[in-house]
C-alpha cells in the first residue's frame, strides 16, 4: 500500500532535485520549491515553479527514491509537468469532428467512411462478400446486361442485322436517373438527419417564420422536392426572400410570400396645365414703321441701340 507520508531522506533530498531540474531546464527558469508527494515507498517527487515563457503554471517535476535500508538518495526522473493553474492547449479533436458546415472550399476533398451510417447500398450486390466489399458500384444483373448490350460493338452489315440497343439503353438511362447506377445512395437515418438539420435552419419555430404572414406550403415561389421529403420540404425560389436556392420547410415563412400582400399601382403623376390665355408682352413689340417685329434683345427693347 502506498505511503501518504514522504519519506525522509528523499523528502529532504530538495537541493539534489533542484539540480536535477537546473540541468534538465533552461538557465535561470527553474523557480521555488512547491510540494513534496510521496509517490510510493521511498519515493518522492519534488516540485518547483517554472519560468519558462509560455508555460504558465506549469511545474518542474523531480522523483528521487532510496532503496532498502539504504540512506544514499537516488535521482528517477525529471519532467515538465502542468499544475492545476497551468495554461494548457485544447484537446485533440480529429478533422472530422472538427469540420463544420461551410469549411470546404474550391479543391477541398471530404472522405466518406465506408461504413457512414447517412448512406447505404444503392442496389444489390452482384455476387458474395467479396463483390460487396470491393467498393464497386452494385449494381443488378439485368442492368449488367444493359450495359453489356449498349457496349456491344457494331458488326458490319445492314441496319436490319444490327443489336436492337435502342430500347435496352433508354431503359438504363432511366435507372441511372432513379439511383439505380450509384453505388450508395442516402439511408433513411440520413434523410431523417437531413430533415432535422433543414427544419432547424428554416423551419416554423425559427422567428422569421413566427413573424410572417403565411407559411411556405401556399406560396407561388416554393418549388417542391421529389420523393418522401416532397411532404415536408421544398426550395425557395424567391430571390429577394432569405431563404432563396435553400430547402425549407413547409411550415417556414417570411415577409416576401407571393400572397402576402399586394403591390398597389403607383400613381401617375398629373399632366401639366398650359394657360393659353395669357400674352407675353415682351413676346412682341411695335417697329417704327407702325408694324410689329419679335423681340431681338433687351437693348432694341427699351429704344436702345
């Protein structure tokens, strides 16, 4: 069982820990004695302060032991320990954990587990374990002859003798299309993910939403998904609106719904009255010869020249 009483001699064993540590940090950053700790039987590690830049309340960490009925002091260790007021680094959390919403940018790469609980096989596999842990697209056998008929050379000949492709390769265009040519396609925990993560984003309880006037499942300006989530989700396509080019939610709302208000006309300004009934005086004015002539300037117009 272990002592909770320091040893003796290795407690007053300071001097020979302070040069233990002395040699071990650098010049002049080794401080004052702390602490004794008995770590065991006749074992004792001898703390001091260090003033070491950087490493606040961090603490220099001496173990000194003594044998058997032995009164000579020996030295174990030293290290740099931190103390309880030391200044630390955050833990280690791995990329993936670190990565957020918003971090990839133009050539970044974001690896898929092979086991991602947001994806599962797209279609059945082809053969046994090993087809399935290949990696390769699973696909089923009839697409395979699809494909098969769609890669066929074409022999030489007349039209007529040639492989009738066309249906076939319409036929897998449409699986492709479905999902179908994908080796993974997106599970159900990862719809249910998906949702949780759009509904939170722009959904009812958000306060645009609380504030609009109506809600997204009767706006002109929704643009409804495909498939299970076309029941609670659609795109905005209001380009003036917050949410514009993201999925929202059918209960989400916000102040630019298509029905919410409308625009009145903005009104047209009156046209300009002309009073046709009032003279320029200075418009005309009498020659000398008892005619009239148009007025040239404001020096003929008072008789001077």
């Amino acid at each position: 069982m272990r002592s909770r009483t320091p040893d003796r001699l290795c407690a007053e064993a300071v001097d020979l820990a302070r040069v233990a540590a002395e040699e071990a940090a650098a010049p002049g950053t080794v401080g004052e004695h702390v602490d004794a700790v008995a770590d065991g039987d006749r074992v004792v590690t001898h703390l001091f302060e260090s003033k070491e830049p950087g490493y606040r309340g961090w603490r220099w960490a001496v173990t000194v032991a003594r044998a058997s009925r032995a009164k000579h002091v020996t030295l174990d260790e030293t290290v740099l320990l931190p103390g309880p007021d030391a200044l630390l680094a955050p833990e280690w959390v791995p990329w993936s954990e670190r990565l957020r919403p918003g971090d990839m940018g133009p050539g970044d790469l974001l690896p898929t587990e092979a086991e991602d609980l947001r994806l599962e096989p797209g279609a059945a596999p082809l053969g046994g374990a090993e087809d399935a842990g290949a990696g390769a697209a699973q696909v089923s056998p009839g697409v395979t002859e699809l494909a098969d008929a769609e890669d066929a050379d074409v022999e030489p000949g007349s039209p007529a003798a040639q492989p009738a492709t066309t249906t076939r390769g319409s036929i897998a265009a449409v699986a492709d299309e479905l999902g179908m040519g994908r080796s993974r396609v997106l599970s159900r925990y990862g719809l249910h993910v998906a949702a949780d993560r759009w509904e939170e984003e722009y959904g009812p309880k958000t306060a645009m939403a609380q504030a609009a006037p109506a809600n997204c499942v009767s706006c002109g300006f929704l643009v409804p998904l495909a498939g299970s989530l076309r029941q609670a989700f659609g795109i905005c396509a209001n380009e003036f609106g917050p949410a514009d080019g993201h999925v929202v939610s059918l209960g989400y709302g916000c102040g630019g719904h298509s029905e919410a208000a409308v625009m009145p006309r903005p009104p047209r300004p009156a046209p300009p009255v002309i009073d046709e009934t009032v003279v320029d005086p200075f418009a005309l004015r009498p020659d000398r010869t008892g005619g009239s002539v148009e007025e040239s300037g404001p020096a003929e117009e008072f008789g001077h020249s």
